[in-house]
C-alpha cells in the first residue's frame, strides 16, 4: 500500500526502463517514476498496430501516467510523452547502449517495487537529456551516471582519500572490496593501481567537473570505465549485461569507439 493509503486512481510521470509480453496482446512495463518508485503495470492492448498509446509505452520515453492500482500488477490506463529520448539515441549505437545501460542501472538500484527513489529518478532524467544532447561522450556520461546512482545508494567509492585508513595523497590502489581508493600501506594484493589522472577524472565525474572530464586522455577515460563497470557490478553481485554492449573507450567527436580496455546527477548530469 502507497504511503499507508489505498488509491485506486493515481497519476505519475516516469522513465520506461523496460518491457515484457503480456498474453497476445498487452505489455508489462516497468517504469521508474518521480514519487511512486520503481513500478510495474499492465498496459492493455499495446501490441496491437491500433493500439491508442502503444508507441508511448517504450524503454527511454519520459511519460505522464494514470493508473488504476489492482492487486496484481496496475493497470495504465493513460499514457502521454513527455520526451521520447528513445528518438534521439537509436540511430546512435554508443549513445544507445549507453543509455540502454542507464536504464537497466536504474532499475537495480532503485530499491523495491513501489519504494520512493526520486533521486535516482532525477538522476536518470539528467543522464538520459545529456546523452541527447550530444554535449559529452557518451562513455563519460555513461561513467557520470554509474558513479552517482551508487552515491545515491550509499556506495560512493572513496576518491581522494584511502577507504582504510582515511590518508589524503598517496593512493596506490583501488580496492572494490574494501570500497575504492588505497593508499600503499594499505594496498593489498590484487588492487587494481590505476594511473592518478584516472583517479582525478573519477572524482571530476562524481562531481560534475566536465571541462576536467572533457580534456582527459582517453587511456585514463577506459581505465575509469573499468573500474567504474567491475565496482558496480561487484556490489550489484550480479554483471550488468548491458555494459558488454557498451563500447569502450572514447574520442574527441564524442561517439565512442576505441577497444581499449575492459568492460567495465543531481537532475542534470
């Protein structure tokens, strides 16, 4: 029950994160949503080549819905587009699996079914506006993204100061373990010892520094990528399929497209 009140008649706007057949016809759609959380409702009659609001019911579309609460799954009984973010990204393959990555990130990060998790949907949002946009690479926006939604879940790797020990400089390592940057006394063995620049372009996507993030080399973008990728996928304990389909690495026209490395917001990224 939503908040310790039965409706039966609710409205809400969200992100389409994904879809799953329903009989012959419908739909399940599960969509993460500005104050109700993570959802998952039916939506009748969508397959069909008539159908009133099908097209608007697709993974990356930012729509408006009325809903009528069941016992099983809701049912939608309204849908408006707000944004098609789809429009802008399928056409791009870096872009489109990036964001592709986005959406499946967020649906495992924000909680429980019904669970409020407005954060994590501002942070989708701002993600999905800058991959449009076209104003970064989309691995960066990518890396941006991963980094704060395992802020807002209260994983945020250390950055800037030892994990163990709290020691600002000299980091020589990164522990995904013991929850990131190490400093040499307290680096075991098995840290990753990524170069310091990787280390500050981490940081300046966790804080939004895009002219930093912009001018790094690309060595540095597919070392953050990985390690980025391994610690989220370490403390999620299950891989995120999506980011194999990601490419990897960056260059300067902001498409992707260098095979480098391993797979591995505030409102607006």
């Amino acid at each position: 029950m939503r908040q310790n009140e039965r409706v039966t008649l609710y409205r809400d706007e969200g992100i389409v994160l994904r879809t799953q057949k329903l009989g012959e016809a419908d739909r399940i759609v599960t969509v993460l949503t500005r104050r109700t959380g993570r959802i998952r409702a039916a939506a009748k009659g969508v397959r069909k080549t008539k159908s009133r609001f099908g097209a608007r019911l697709e993974p990356f579309t930012h729509v408006d819905l009325q809903l009528y609460e069941r016992r099983s799954l809701d049912l939608i009984t309204q849908a408006e587009t707000l944004r098609p973010y789809g429009e802008g990204l399928v056409a791009d393959y870096p872009r489109y699996t990036a964001g592709t990555a986005m959406l499946e990130t967020a649906e495992r990060l924000a909680g429980d079914e019904g669970e409020p998790a407005l954060r994590q949907f501002l942070l989708l949002v701002g993600g999905l506006r800058t991959l449009v946009e076209r104003s970064h690479d989309p691995r960066l926006v990518l890396d941006a993204y991963l980094l704060r939604s395992l802020s807002v879940a209260g994983w945020a790797p250390a950055l800037d100061e030892c994990c163990r020990c709290g020691t600002r400089g000299g980091l020589r390592g990164f522990a995904i373990a013991a929850g990131g940057a190490v400093c040499a006394n307290c680096r075991q063995p098995g840290a990753a010892t990524p170069a310091p620049p990787t280390f500050a372009l981490m940081l300046a996507l966790l804080r939004g520094e895009w002219e930093y993030a912009d001018g790094s080399d690309p060595r540095h973008r597919a070392e953050c990528s990985g390690l980025v990728a391994a610690y989220l996928q370490w403390h999620l304990e299950h891989g995120i399929r999506s980011l194999r389909h990601v490419e990897r690495g960056t260059d300067t026209g902001g498409r992707g497209g260098d095979d480098t490395n391993d797979d591995t917001y505030r409102e607006r990224v």
